[in-house]
C-alpha cells in the first residue's frame, strides 16, 4: 500500500516551480496569493491537506495543528520557521522543513549595496537632483573601506556578509549568543554594548526567538557612535522603530536602512505606516531582502524536493524539527515509518510486532531527537497487514504511515 500526499496547498505566493514540482510528483495543488492570518481561516483551510507551504505572514500556530487532522508536513518557503510552532508539530508528528540557505546570497547583496548608497548619501543627493538641486560635494559621503562593521547575530547571513565586507576592505566585528566558528579576521565583541561603542555601522542578523524581541531600543541606540549607519533585515520585532526615529532625528544615527517592522501590511493592496517614513537618510523596503528571482526559484526547488522526499522515501534531511535521516532507496520492499514519543523501549515494541508477524526485516533505521524518535523499517513485500493496526497501536505512537 503505498500512501503519499494527495493535496497540497501554497500561500503567499510560493514560487511556482514549487508547484511545478508537486505536481510532476503526483500531487493535487491549490495557490493563494496571500497570507492567512485568522486561525479558523487557517484551519477551514487545511481540512484535507496534507502539505502546506508558507512563507513569512501565515502563523502555524498550535490551535491550527491542533485542528488540521490529515497534515503531515510544512514547507517554510523562507529562511526562519518562528511562523510555526515547532512542538506543536512535533508532538502531532508533523514534519516541517525550510531554506536555510538559499536566500542567504541574496540578503547579503541588498545590505552590502545599501551600507555603501548609504555611508555614500547617495538618496539624499538624488532626490534633490529630482528638485533641480546641484550638490555636488564631498561633505558626508564616505568609503566603506577602512570602517568598523557590526554584525549582530554571526549565522549563515552574518557569516556570509563577514567575509564579503572583509574582501571590501571593512574591518568586521560580530556578537552572537553562540559560540560561532569565525571566519576571516572578524572579531568578536565581549558585549552588545562594546559591539555598539566600536562600531561604525550596525547591521542585524538574529532569528526569531522570543529573547530577541525589543533587542534594539532608547538605551542602545545611546550606546552607539553618534553618527552611526543602522541596518535591519532581520525581523521587525526586534527593533522598537520609534527609539530609531528620535536617534535619526537628533543625528544620533545618521542613517537606515530598514526592511522588516514591527506591522507589515498582509499584503500588497494593504497601507504601510511607519514613523521612519519620509526621512531622507532612511531606505525603506517592504520585506525584500531574500526576494529575488533567483532566491525564490531556490527556496521553492529546494523546499518541494525536501518535501517530496520525506514522502517518497522518508528522509528528513533538513527538518528542523526531526531527527535528519538519509535514507536509500530500495525496491521489492515496503517502507514502514513510526513516530513516536522518545522514551525506552520502543524499538523493542516495534520489532516484537514484526516478530509476531514473522515478518522479514531488509533494513531499519532509528534515530531521536529529544522529545520523539523516528523509526524506518524495511520489510519484504509479503506481511500481514495486522502489524499496520498493531504498530500504531503501541502506546506513545505519534504517527504511523506506509511509504510503499
């Protein structure tokens, strides 16, 4: 018996070579251009589904898992999974998997191009060549190279921007709550505050977790260089917008560049509103940073693939909340895959059932994370298929599933 996915659905515009992919597979797809926000919509709209992708605006929260009953996997279509409440689908035995790295170059590219238009004041002295105005001076524009960058979160984006910054001649320092392997000749900072003190431009790169919200606000925005160049593509949460208003205004920070808020509209038809709009030393940018052709042609082939995987096969590699397996593909055999709780025994009761059943074992395969274990049992093609009802009758069984 072979069970695979029959229905997904993709939100926020995916990019349709996600799609593409689904369906080449075998699969039903449905698309929606925008995020789904309400839970009940969320949930309504994932009876029957059993993959959806998202990317930044939609909130898997625990009430939705709670309510989508034929679910078994989630595509992240982006880099942070804060979106998703991980346990939640952990618990249910819901597989979720994202693109940590396939939006990395192009993050990296827009801060580089906008710590070089900014330290240059090359906004400033284009809108006022739109007026008619000819200002041609030197007085604030400046090289980039020879100056004190800051990264603030040293992961796959900080790192990557390290060493690019470094080849650009900057001299680079970086604070993370991790220890990081360090790349090039950066540097890292004992605090946040000596970060901010020695630094000449700032620029965020942390994750979504909770300890990052209000990261950034009136005290150090005091503890900065007066004159400091400001940089968030990270998440809105984490930088309170109104303390970096009155540091722009009082020259404190003499400019930003700003591409995630604290509120952004659900989607394009929605007004945007934000107290650092209509300064002339401030880029704003609608949540772009990862958002070109290339990174989204990427996220989509990659995530679909994982995905599609996961079903066809049973690898998790690259979920971020199951234990990462690789598993090879065989022929004239059934796959059998258990999920379950991570406690004592289980593979013991798993391999009593086949015991019982005098079923042929070709190969198995475990392997636990801290709350579940992920089991992959191989079995000849003649069984009884009492041992399906009765390995997911052991207790702490989360979910069981025929592959093929």
């Amino acid at each position: 018996m072979k069970e695979l996915a029959q229905k997904v659905l993709l939100l926020e515009n995916v990019h349709p070579g996600a799609a593409a992919k689904f369906r080449e597979a075998g699969y039903t797809v449905a698309e929606l251009t925008q995020g789904v926000e309400e839970e009940d919509v969320l949930s309504s709209k994932l009876a029957g589904i059993s993959v959806v992708g998202i990317r930044s605006k939609t909130k898997v929260t625990a009430r939705v898992v709670a309510h989508a009953s034929r679910l078994d996997a989630i595509g992240a279509f982006c880099i942070g999974t804060d979106q998703i409440d991980l346990d939640a689908c952990t618990n249910k035995g819901i597989a979720v998997f994202n693109a940590p790295y396939s939006s990395t170059r192009s993050v990296v590219e827009l801060i580089l191009g906008e710590i070089i238009l900014l330290a240059r004041g090359v906004f400033g002295k284009s809108e006022k060549l739109h007026r008619g105005v000819w200002d041609k001076s030197a007085a604030g524009s400046n090289e980039i190279r020879g100056k004190k960058l800051g990264i603030v979160g040293y992961g796959k984006i900080g790192s990557q921007l390290s060493v690019l910054a470094e080849t650009l001649g900057m001299e680079v320092y970086f604070h993370d709550v991790e220890e990081k392997l360090i790349l090039g000749n950066a540097k890292k900072a004992a605090s946040l505050e000596q970060l901010f003190k020695t630094a000449d431009i700032i620029t965020l790169h942390v994750d979504g977790r909770s300890e990052n919200r209000n990261l950034i606000g009136r005290k150090e925005f005091a503890h900065m260089k007066r004159g400091a160049i400001f940089l968030n593509a990270s998440r809105g949460f984490v930088v309170d917008d109104q303390a970096l208003a009155e540091a722009l205004k009082t020259g404190k920070v003499r400019a930003a560049a700003i591409d995630v808020f604290p509120r952004e509209p659900r989607g394009n038809a929605e007004p945007f509103t934000s107290p650092l709009q209509g300064m002339e030393q401030v880029i704003l940018t609608p949540h772009v940073a990862g958002s070109t052709e290339e990174a989204q042609k990427d996220i989509g082939a990659f995530v679909s693939e994982r995905i599609i995987e996961y079903f066809q096969a049973g690898s998790t590699m690259y979920s971020v909340n199951f234990p990462n397996v690789q598993l090879p593909k065989i022929t004239n055999a059934h796959r059998l895959i258990h999920i379950h709780e991570n406690i004592p025994g289980m593979l013991a009761q798993i391999n009593k059932v086949f015991a019982r059943h005098k079923a042929n074992i070709l190969g198995q395969y475990l392997k636990t994370s801290q709350t579940i274990g992920y089991a992959i049992t191989d079995i000849s093609t003649a069984y009884n298929p009492k041992i399906r009802e009765e390995l997911k009758a052991i207790p702490h069984t989360i979910k069981f599933r025929v592959l093929y």
